[in-house]
C-alpha cells in the first residue's frame, strides 16, 4: 500500500493511504541501518509503501519514495545527527514575531539558508502586529526592508484580532506549506484563525523567560478546506546548520550568490581576503550587515546567533 505521513509521534507513524484510510505504522528495521544520519528516518510529508500488520490495523513502513526536498536542522545535543522537519514541501512560512518572543535576525537567516540550501520559497510572516507599538512597527518596517530587498515576501498579520488573515489563506491554497518558528510566536492561534473549529492547543509565553512553551509536540499534516495541506511543526529554538560546508555557504545567501565571481580569488571565503566583492557590498551598504554577520556566525561553526 502507499500513503502519506500526516504526523510523526517519535516511533509511530500515521499514514494516510489512498484508500482514505489512516493507519499507524512503524518502521521496518533496515531503516534504521540505511546510513540515514537523522534521528528520524521519516518524517511529516513523505511518501512510503506499507503492508498492513496479520489481523491487525497497523502496518510497517517498507519504503521510502525519494524526496522533492525537506528541511534539516542539526540536532544540538547530538552534532553528528540532523533530524528532518518535514519534506516534500512546495514552500514555507517563517513565523515571526519582534517580542514576547523576540525572533533574531541570526535565527531568520539560519532558517533561510537552510530552505535555499533544499529550494524550497519561504516567505516571512510578521505575527502579534495587535502588540506593535510605534517604535515596534518601526522596527517592523526595518526587518521587511531588509528582506524585501533580497527578494523574501514578507507579510504582517494578526492571529489573534484576525488581520489580513485572508491574504495567508490565499498563499496556502493548494499549496503543501510548512510553519516553523520559535515556540510562542503564535503558529497554532494562526493555524486556529485558518481552520476555525480546530481548535489546535494554544500555550502562553513564560514571562520568566520570554520563551514560549511548546504546545506542539510532532509534527503533523493538516487539510485545509479551501486545498492543500499545512504542517505544523514544535517550536524550534535552536537552528543549527545542517551538511553544508564553510567554502558553499555564500551560495545560500542570495545576495552574495549573484557577487562570487566577482572576487579576486576564486577560493574566496569572504572572510578577510583583498579584492572581495561580498565584503565590498557589505562597506558601500548594498548587503544588509546583519546579513553579512549571519553568514561569519555559520561560517566560524557556531551553532546559534541570538
């Protein structure tokens, strides 16, 4: 049988088959001796072939049908391993929010190099703008300017009192989309504010902190009643890059992407090296320092930038 993973709960996995069926299946052993360096061999969004368990409703996941692409994060208490966010994704939403919590620039730009890195479009969604103040929506104003530029679409919205609700709804349409973002910024009231009477589980932000509090656990497929299908996924708070090496990391920053072959060297790190073009866009302000700071964070190998 084939089917589709629609939620992942760690072991178990369900899938939805083509007879409209969901099961709960499990993996078939090889999977785990395959050279698949993640913590989850399968994930929300693939594709497989199962059999159906003797005098049981379960079945066992045989195959993995190869992927469009996927998003990838290093596992942080276990460097060697990555663990897959979801795959097979025709784009996805960032969601962001400027406080309680506070999404960084440097956590933006890990997220984005990652989705460059897969070809996967992802635009940025602004949540919380009912909290703005004056100077919030100068700041606001500031973090589109610098995305827009590059070519990221960048959007303002508000779960909570509904604002331009109808314009997110319009992006998903008959789209597989992925939402990913801090715990706290506001995922499950908007998935709530799009798929009224879903009522998914909404947590407040710890005050003591400034973190929110997960309140999604794995990461699961929803339906969406106007076409396509929407994964939410826990809130990630650390971003750590996945698989690509220090020498093809410009290649993920689109703005630098378009000055490699201007360097002096073809070897160029964009580091400290004479007749750089990257860093001279960077001192006549073409790229965004912020940008140029995201990419030496990655590139010296630390693993968060705050």
């Amino acid at each position: 049988m084939q089917g589709l993973v629609i939620k992942s709960t760690g072991s178990w996995y369900q899938v939805y088959a083509e007879n409209g069926k969901t099961y709960d299946c499990r993996i078939k052993g090889k999977f785990r001796i395959q050279g698949i360096q993640t913590t989850n061999p399968i994930a929300v969004g693939d594709k497989v072939g199962f059999e159906l368990e003797p005098n049981a409703e379960t079945g066992v996941i045989d195959k993995l049908q190869d992927r469009k692409n996927y998003i990838i994060r290093k596992s942080i208490n276990l460097s060697k391993q990555a663990q897959i966010i979801a795959a097979n994704l025709d784009q996805a939403f960032l969601i962001v929010t400027l406080a309680s919590p506070r999404t960084s620039l440097g956590f933006i730009d890990r997220f984005l190099v990652t989705s460059e890195a897969y070809s996967i479009p992802t635009s940025l969604i602004f949540n919380k703008l009912d909290l703005f103040s004056q100077q919030g929506l100068e700041i606001l104003a500031e973090y589109k300017a610098i995305y827009e530029k590059i070519g990221y679409p960048c959007y303002e919205v508000s779960a909570l009192k509904g604002t331009n609700i109808d314009q997110i709804e319009a992006l998903l349409k008959n789209q597989t989309t992925l939402f990913s973002g801090h715990s706290g910024v506001g995922k499950s009231s908007l998935i709530n504010a799009l798929l009224p009477g879903y009522e998914i589980k909404t947590g407040e932000v710890s005050e003591w902190s400034d973190k929110g509090q997960h309140t999604t656990t794995f990461a699961e497929m929803h339906t969406l009643p106007f076409g396509g299908y929407l994964i939410d996924t826990p809130g990630i708070r650390e971003l750590g890059i996945f698989d690509i090496k220090p020498e093809e990391l410009s290649h993920y920053f689109v703005e630098m992407r378009d000055r490699l072959n201007q360097c002096r060297f073809n070897n160029c790190r964009h580091v400290n090296e004479p007749g750089c073009a990257v860093i001279k866009a960077v001192e006549e302000g073409e790229i965004e320092v912020s940008r140029y700071e995201s990419y030496l964070s990655i590139f010296h190998g630390n693993d968060t930038r705050a």
